[in-house]
C-alpha cells in the first residue's frame, strides 16, 4: 500500500511545468547544435559571430566545465518532465542541474571569459537569466514535494 497521499495538481504545476519543459527543450536543442558544431544554427543564433569563435571557446573549456553543461541541461530537461509527471525525483534532478551550471558558469565567470563577441547585448545577461530559472525552478519543485502534489 501506498503510504504517499497526494494531493490535487494545481494549474499552476501544469504552466510551470509546460513552459519549464519548453525552456529547457530549448536549452538540450542548443547543446546539441553546439556539440554537434552546426555553423548554421550557431550563426541564426548569433549573426554577427563567427561560428567558430563560438566552437573554439566551448572547445576549448577544461572537460569539468563541458561535463557541468551538459550535466545542467539534460539534468534541467529530465527535472521539467519529472515535474510535469508530479514524481518526487524532479528536485534531485533540479538539483544535479544546478550542480552543473556551477560547473559550466564557474568557468566562465572565474576562469576563462567567452570572447568579447560572444557577450554583446542581451548574450552578457543569459547566463544569469539560465541560473534564475534553475534556482525558481528548484525551489518551486521543493515547494511542491513540500505540500504533497509530488510524490
């Protein structure tokens, strides 16, 4: 028998979740057009770069920081899914998330800054937005474990 009593999904949980699952498809779309070094979609993205400076600095991050990327994207995306599935596990997911972006970022706040051509006008805010809405999404899925819709 199932001692875990749940309680009734709030809408909310379903617009959070959906725009969470859209957010971070968005988020795995990018890493694999980057991995996989699409000139065309890296120069849709940002059409005054060239492609390869962008391809020569992710390149070129030490493998603790690539693995924290990839470990922040795809922990986020399984998160917002878990999420939408009201499943317990979507705060350890959100959490591993988070443990990535302080890999990836760390890089790039404490060590070896992106070229000057890949922080120009709203890309310098991104990073902070993309860590924004890890931590929210965290701590709403907490809150949510919190008052029994996740279990």
């Amino acid at each position: 028998m199932n001692d875990t009593i749940r309680s009734a999904t709030p809408m909310h949980l379903w617009i959070v979740g959906i725009l969470a699952t859209i957010w971070n498809c968005f988020g795995g779309y990018d890493y694999l057009m980057t991995r996989m070094e699409n000139r065309d979609y890296l120069k849709s993205m940002m059409p005054t770069v060239d492609p390869q400076v962008t391809l020569d600095w992710v390149n070129g991050m030490p493998i603790w920081a690539q693995i924290g990327w990839g470990l922040g994207v795809w922990a986020a995306l399984a998160g917002s899914l878990l999420l939408l599935l009201r499943s317990r596990f979507a705060v350890p997911a959100l959490a591993l998330s988070l443990v990535g972006m302080v890999m990836s970022f760390g890089q790039q706040f404490l060590g070896s800054p992106p070229p000057a051509e890949l922080t120009q006008g709203g890309a310098q805010y991104m990073p902070l937005v993309i860590i924004a809405v890890g931590i929210a999404l965290f701590f709403y899925s907490r809150a949510m474990k919190a008052k029994g819709v996740l279990a």
